[in-house]
C-alpha cells in the first residue's frame, strides 16, 4: 500500500484532494460555526458534515480520483467511509473537549485524523476503479 502511495499519479491525486478537502472543510467548518451557536456540537457537526459530504462525494469522484465507477456501489462505499470518518471524528472532538479544547480546537484537532482515514478509504475502496485500474 506504501508503494502505491508514493508514485507520481498518487502526488497529483492527493494534491486534488486536498484542494477539495479546502474547500470541503470551509463549508463544512462555515456550517458547524452557524449551527453549533444554536445546536449541540455534536448534531451542528453531524448536520455540517452531511452537507459537505455531498460536495465531496461529487468533487472526489469526477475531479480527484476520476473515478469510472458508477452507480449506487462507490455511493454506498463512499457513505460508509465518510461514516467511519465522522464516529473517528466525533471520538476525537469528545477526547480533545474533555482535555479542554473548546469547540473550535476539538474540531480542528480532529481534522487531521479524519483527513488520514478518510483518503485512504476513498483511494483503496470507495472509488477503486480508478483511471481504469481496479
């Protein structure tokens, strides 16, 4: 798996998800700011994150891994990653909260992680097909 994230393709590949996590992260940061002033951190992240799940499953599929899979499996597959993503991101909102974080430095912090785990669940399962590779 290393190996195949180091070649060339991958660097280009990471480079546009990242630039999609930008702007993934600004609409899903913008939204948990206007929701968690009259909701629970939990459900204003849960809400804002469902929103931006959308846009990144749009974006990640035509513009970052160009993905030929079509139909309701890379839907499915992505929903299920982006789901494992946010428990992971809720459990590290609710550990960087009781160390004292605030609502803005939990979600921050957790971002990283989220970011990690959310890549690799979309580049070795969620759009395996990609560039005609399986």
């Amino acid at each position: 798996m290393l190996k195949q994230l180091c070649t060339s393709a991958n660097v280009g590949r990471v480079l546009r998800f990242c630039c999609i996590g930008v702007l993934n992260t600004a609409i899903a940061f913008c939204l948990y700011l206007l929701f968690s002033a009259v909701m629970s951190l939990y459900l204003a992240n849960t809400l804002s994150w469902s929103v931006a799940c959308l846009f990144s499953y749009f974006m990640n599929r035509a513009w970052t891994f160009r993905a030929a899979d079509t139909g309701f499996s890379p839907l499915a597959k992505f929903v299920v990653v982006n789901l494992c993503s946010l428990g992971l991101g809720l459990i590290t909102m609710y550990v960087f909260l009781s160390l004292g974080s605030g609502r803005i430095g939990s979600y921050v912090f957790s971002l990283p992680i989220t970011l990690a785990a959310s890549y690799l669940g979309y580049r070795f399962w969620s759009f395996k097909n990609v560039n005609g590779r399986n």
